[in-house]
C-alpha cells in the first residue's frame, strides 16, 4: 500500500484508449484517480478484470458520491 497511503488525488479522468486497452477493455472509458506520485487507480467489475466498475466514495458529512464510467 506504499505506492497510495500519504499520497493525494490530483485528478480525476476518463481511461484513456491506451490504458483500455491494456485491460482488455473496449467498454465506455472508466474513471481514474490519479495520485501526485503518478500512480493511476481505477475500479475493476471484479477481480478478474473483466470490465471497468465504479467508485464509491463515502464522506460522513455528506452522502456518498459515485464516480461513475464516463
């Protein structure tokens, strides 16, 4: 968990075309977090990588949000 734990988020972006297609996938682009290290996050549908998922982000000052396919 080093590359993530004391790092921030400075972007928030659709997959680009290259990165969909190092998954494998030809879905609507995903949205990625990117970190101020340049380390790239991004949700699976499942462990297995086989489609892009959702973020959930949940504040408990506020309700959750959904970063969602773009």
């Amino acid at each position: 968990m080093e590359p993530i734990v004391g790092h921030k988020i400075v972007e928030i972006r659709p997959m680009t075309t290259t990165e969909l297609k190092h998954e494998g996938w030809d879905e609507h682009a995903n949205s990625v977090l990117v970190l101020d290290n340049g380390v790239v996050l991004y949700a699976s549908r499942d462990e297995e990588g086989n489609g892009p998922g959702c973020i959930f982000v949940h504040n408990p000052k506020i309700k959750t949000i959904v970063i969602s396919k773009t």
